[in-house]
C-alpha cells in the first residue's frame, strides 16, 4: 500500500496545514457575522425611518 500524502508530511507541514485552514473558516465565520450585522443595521434604519410618528 503506498504512503498517502498525510503520512509523507512532516508534523510541521502538517501544523501548518492544519492552521492555514482554520484561519481560512475564522474569515468566513468574520464574513457572515459582519454581513449580519450589517443587515441587521439596515433593517433598524429601515424601520426608524418608517415608523409612525
């Protein structure tokens, strides 16, 4: 059986690795709540402007 690509990496290739996608899914996790955020913003500003007075 040949070796797959995990057991060909060093432990520091691997840690790496390991960060480098991390990082990638905190960014998305940042995206989505800015947006929801932002959308949630919109909407209060939506509803002030029409608001009865």
């Amino acid at each position: 059986m040949p070796p797959s690509d995990d057991d060909a990496l060093t432990p520091e290739q691997r840690r790496l690795a390991e960060e480098t996608k991390n990082e990638r899914i905190v960014w998305w996790y940042l995206g989505y709540f800015l947006f929801g955020i932002h959308l949630v913003a919109f909407v209060m500003i939506y509803a002030v402007m029409h608001a009865d007075r």
